[in-house]
C-alpha cells in the first residue's frame, strides 16, 4: 500500500524531479498538478485520491483517481468528458466530486474555468486574420542569388554571340559550306523588321506633335493680332464737303454784296473808283474734274 505522509516527507525535505525551487515560492511541473504549485494538497504523488483537469484538442476532461486503483497502473484514472455548456459541466464536476476534499473540488472548478477562457480566446484568434509567419533560409537565398547572377552572365553571353554570328552569316564570311539552322537567322531577320516598323511609327508620332505645335503657335500669333478704330472714307469726304460749302456760302455773299454796291439808288452817285479796295482773288478746286472758275470782284 502506498503512503502518502512518507512520500511527502521524502519530496519535501530531499530530492523532486518535478519541483523547482525559486527565491519567492516552489513550482511543480508535473502535468497532473492542479495548480503548478509544490504543496501537500496539491502534490499528485503524495495524494492517492487526486482530482484534476485537462484539455485534449479542445475538449475538457476531468480526471480522477483513488487508492483502490493505485495498484493497476493502466486503469489508476477515471477519464469523464465535461459538457460544452458551462453549468453543465459545473453540475457534472460537482456530482463526481461529491464527497472529495472541498479544496480538490474548489480548484478543479478554477482550473475548468481558465482553461475555458483560453479556450474561447483561442476560437476568437483563429477565426481573424492573422499574419502567416515564414522562416527565412539564409543559406538557400544566398545560393539561388548567386545561380540567378551566374544565369544573367551566360545569357549575355548567348547573345552576344549569336549576335556575332548573324552578322557574319549576313556579310556571307561563312557562305555554303556548314549547315546552321535557318530558324534563328529567320528570327533575327523578323526582329529587324519589327524594330524597322516600330521605329516608323515613332516618326509618324513625332511629325503630328510637331505639326500640333505649329498649329498652337499660329493660334497665338493670330490671338495676338488687335484691330483698332480709325477715320473711314466717309468722314473724310464728310468733311471735305463741308469745307467747300462754307466756300460756296462765302462767295455767294460777297457777290451779293458787290451787286448792290454797284446798283445803288436812282438819285445817288455811284462810288468813286478811288473809294474801292481791292479784294483777294479767289480760286476754288473741286475734287472731281472740273475747270476752275475763277472769281473776281
């Protein structure tokens, strides 16, 4: 029969695999522990009726074992599934626990309700995005680099070469005498044909840019030109016109006058030649053809 006194005082005061000595407290490791915690109550070893908790991916088991069963290593613990509903299970620990030592049944009630927090916690995480975490291989980075480098070196190689050679199968240096594949001197020829076509259509591009600019800065020469008002033909002759009328007003005037001064009255002599004063003689010039007239007084 085991004894439990005498397997604690050998724990306690010698040598635990399990226990794990601090300046503050003492851990237990073992994965039967109720509380993680080296102590007489909670010792799975020093206790032959123990109770405990445990998860199995995702389902929560409660666990028990009595002295009667020591003996038979295979069947030592009693496995009952708890229920996912939270009171269910509270129910069902309290039924198989009935007639335990308060505290055992105490702590398997906290331990069945930590591991149910970390549980839900865990559903929640899973079901967010979360960030795939890929480990770096240095070494296999470093080799692919250097067979990438060593790939670029040898095509450019390839080329340059082939390169040559069409240009020496185009100049006739090697003329009939080997057989080469006509498919790659085909190719380059309609590379050639291609760059020629490209090429073409980039001058076309260039000449409508330039005739769009040509047409932009006429645009703006002909916004820059302003027209301004000025003296039209019709003012001109207006006032042409008007000069020779007031010509004509001025003749028919003095002529008037010279008509009554030599008519006079009956009874009045005429004025003496002395008395008369000579006036301007007077020339009018018309715009049309016409003779002068001149005009005498």
């Amino acid at each position: 029969m085991q004894h439990d006194d005498v397997v604690w005082s050998i724990i306690n005061n010698s040598f635990c695999s399990f226990k794990v000595n601090t300046k503050t407290q003492r851990f237990c490791r073992h994965e039967d522990n109720l509380t993680g915690l080296c102590g007489r109550a909670t010792c799975p070893l020093a206790n032959s009726q123990y109770a405990t908790i445990k998860e199995e991916k995702g389902i929560i088991y409660l666990y028990m074992r009595t002295a009667e069963r020591i003996a038979f290593p295979s069947k030592a613990w009693e496995k009952v599934k708890l229920s996912r509903n939270f009171e269910k299970a509270i129910h069902q620990i309290n039924e198989n626990l009935l007639y335990w030592h308060p505290y055992i049944k105490q702590k398997c009630k906290q331990r069945f309700v930590k591991i149910t927090q970390y549980l839900i916690r865990m559903r929640k995480l899973s079901l967010r995005r979360q960030k795939k975490l890929i480990p770096l291989q240095r070494k296999i980075e470093r080799r692919e680099r250097r067979r990438e480098e060593k790939a670029l070196i040898a095509a450019r190689l390839d080329n340059a070469i082939e390169k040559q050679l069409l240009q020496r199968l185009k100049k006739g240096v090697y003329g009939d005498i080997y057989n080469f594949p006509q498919t790659a001197f085909d190719n380059a020829l309609n590379e050639e044909e291609v760059d020629s076509e490209v090429e073409e259509v980039e001058q076309e591009v260039d000449k409508e840019k330039e005739t769009e600019k040509e047409l932009e800065m006429e645009k703006e020469d002909e916004a820059e030109t302003v027209y301004v008002e000025g003296e039209s033909d019709d003012d001109i002759s207006d006032l042409g016109d008007d000069e020779d009328l007031s010509g004509m007003s001025d003749i028919e005037e003095i002529a008037s006058s010279i008509a009554k001064v030599r008519g006079g009255h009956l009874g009045e002599p005429g004025p003496s030649s002395s008395s008369k004063k000579k006036r301007p003689r007077i020339e009018i010039e018309y715009e049309t053809e016409m003779e002068k007239q001149p005009v005498t007084s």
